[in-house]
C-alpha cells in the first residue's frame, strides 16, 4: 500500500501545483505543458506499478 499512498500524494500535490499556476497564466501552451507533465508522471507510475512495486498484479 505503501507505494500506491506514495503516487496518490505526488498526483494531489501535482494537482494543486497545475491549478494554483494555471490560474495566474491561462495560455494554451501553458495548459498543455502541465497535461504532458501528468500524464508523464501517470506512465512513469503505471510502469513502476507493473514491473516493480506489484508485478504479479495488485488486489486489495
């Protein structure tokens, strides 16, 4: 659980970094910047997920 409570916080704390600064700078640019940014940090975690922390598969 311990790994899965560790990418729940990076996503809220992510979260709240992209909404605090997209609020100052609305740009395109800018908001497509923070999606790569996301869905960057959600690949990365996906593959710890499978290949590290969970890899013959995750149950509660």
């Amino acid at each position: 659980m311990k790994p899965l409570a560790y990418v729940i916080f990076q996503l809220l704390v992510l979260g709240w970094a992209a909404f605090a600064h997209i609020r100052r700078d609305p740009s395109m640019t800018y908001r497509l910047l923070w999606l790569g940014a996301f869905g960057g940090v959600i690949g990365l975690d996906y593959w710890y997920f499978a290949n590290f922390a969970y890899p013959t598969g995750f149950s509660f």
